[in-house]
C-alpha cells in the first residue's frame, strides 16, 4: 500500500493507520512528497523551478519510489492534496495501480485551474477570497512561516478549525461553482479578503491539545515546517491554480477513468467534500468505473485518518478484502 499526504501535513499523518494495515497483511510505504519533511532535491523557492510541482511530476515521484523499492503494483491511498495525486496515478499509470482510495477530496476530474472563471472578481466583491490562489501568491509562506503567534500555535489553530472538534464544520453540498455559494464556505477554504491565513485561524485556537493530536504529535509537524517553509508545499497549489499546467493534466487524462476498484473516505464534519460544487458526484459518476462506496466516518472533521484512525482502517481492510 503506498499512502499519499496532503497539506500541511507529512508521512507522520499515516502513523495511527499503518500499524493496523500492517497487521491485516499489508506492506505500507508512506513517504514525504516532494517538498515536505526531510525530501531533498527540488528548488523550493517562490521564484524558483515551478515545474517541478506540476502534478504529472508528483505522479513521477510516486512511480519512480516503486521503481526503486521494486514494486510492481500497490493499492494507492491519497488524502487532501495527496487524493489527486492518487487520482493521476492512477489515470496515467494504471498498470501499477491495483485500488484507489481517495480521502477527504473528492476527484471530479476537473482541474481546478481551469474553473476559476470570473469568481475571484466576484469573491472579492463580497470581501472574500479562495484559499488555494491565496496559497498561490508570494505572501502566504511568509504569513504562516512566521505567523505572530508562532507555527506550534498556528498548526494547532488550523488542524482544530477544519475538524470535527470545531463545531462550526456542518457541511453541506453546494449548488455550484460561484462566488453566492462559494461564499458559504468556512472561512478557512474562502477567506476574508483583507486577511492571511495565520490572522484567520488565531481566533479558532483551542483552549486544550486534541485527544488526537497531542502537543507532542503536533510539535513533528511544527519542527518540520520551521525547517523547510511551507513555500515547497504552497508551490503545489500554485501548479494546480496555474492554466497552463490545468491545461497539461486536461489533455494528459482526456477520456480516461480510473477503471480499478474505488473508494471515497471522508470525515462527515468534513467540508473537503463540498467545497468543489460537482466533483462528488462526478467522481461516484463517471470518473470512476469500478466505484465500490463514499463513507463519510463520525466524529471526523478533515484529518479522518488521524481524527478516527480505528474507523478508517477497517474501512480501507474491508475494502480491500473484498477486491
């Protein structure tokens, strides 16, 4: 099993699910990807090499690791910004892909840079922005590397807004792609207009460490991005934001479907499912052909491998028995 992160997350996010994989009979790999924790190699400035984070490059990453482990297939598992990755691997590389599980964001086949349209215009009328071209621009790394009350505290703001501990995340399906219903998103998905990312969860910092997430646990995450930045991370979004490589995946994948066994995992506070108006249904639809359940586990927010481990590795092992 290859397991694939997302952001702003590393390999340590698979921790509480590789011991029950392991013992249902699984091999499991879940490395860095490119950028994060201790991966070398890459150019991780703002003004550096973009292309290296396009996403037909990630999906070479993940290829080339089986190569040099001498892995011929995997049952491939990607989670937030590690979901799409799955999804292209398995698109483009289909021989070395036996499942595909997708967790926390759903694949409709659409890159988001190629949807924007005019909402941002639209977005900013209404005193808001969208994250993923606000992580896009120079200003984000600098706002969260060196965030006033520090990264400890503002990781611990951010994973506790986008989980099931913040009472706030009841999400919803929403009816399209625009600014009126974009707009309904939490702020940490489509913010206000006139604030960075550490300004807009500082207010949403827990009193106490999540049962989920100790101080401990946590202070992995923060030692990491203190070292690299949060700039090789961010270069990713940039990528996916940018038409050019939108335009790239679009014809790299034209009519073709992720034709092996498929499964969506989420956690039901989880706003990740929604906040692309459409991908859901098209994933379950007609992106994927062999689709075998979208689960969505209680008492999850957006980290539900970490938020219920217990409950997402039976999920996956049932899965898996039955392919």
């Amino acid at each position: 099993m290859l397991l694939l992160h997302g952001f702003p997350e590393l390999s340590y996010s698979w921790r509480k699910l590789m011991p029950p994989l392991a013992e249902a009979g699984y091999r499991v790999i879940a490395p860095d990807q490119r950028g994060y924790g201790q991966t070398t190699g890459f150019d991780g400035r703002y003004d550096g090499d973009l292309a290296q984070y396009r996403m037909l490059n990630l999906v070479a990453d993940a290829a080339s690791l089986l190569d040099r482990l001498q892995i011929d297939t995997i049952h491939v598992v990607g989670h937030d910004f590690g979901s799409p990755v799955a999804a292209y691997l398995s698109l483009t590389r289909p021989e070395r892909v036996r499942s595909c599980v997708l967790m926390s964001a759903p694949f409709g086949g659409v890159p988001i840079g190629g949807r924007a349209g005019n909402v941002h215009e639209e977005l900013a009328r209404l005193g808001r922005k969208h994250y993923q071209w606000y992580y896009s621009t120079r200003e984000a790394d600098a706002d969260m590397r060196h965030a006033p009350q520090g990264i400890h505290a503002f990781l611990r703001a951010y994973y506790h807004y986008k989980s099931a501990d913040w009472k706030g995340n009841q999400p919803f399906r929403l009816a399209e792609w625009s600014a009126a219903e974009l707009a309904k998103l939490p702020s940490y998905y489509v913010m206000d207009l006139d604030k960075g990312m550490a300004a807009t969860v500082a207010p949403h910092m827990p009193s106490c460490p999540a049962r989920w997430l100790t101080d401990a646990e946590l202070e992995v995450y923060a030692r990491s991005f203190e070292r690299t930045g949060f700039q090789p991370g961010l270069n990713w979004y940039r990528c996916m934001t940018n038409p050019q490589f939108a335009a790239e995946l679009t014809a790299a994948t034209a009519r073709r479907k992720i034709g092996m066994p498929s499964k969506f995992i989420a956690g039901a506070a989880d706003w990740g499912t929604y906040q692309k108006p459409g991908e859901l249904e098209r994933m379950q639809e007609s992106v994927c052909t062999d689709f075998r359940g979208a689960h969505l586990v209680e008492g999850a927010g957006h980290w539900v491998q970490q938020e219920q481990p217990e409950r997402t590795a039976k999920l996956l092992i049932a899965f898996l028995q039955g392919i």
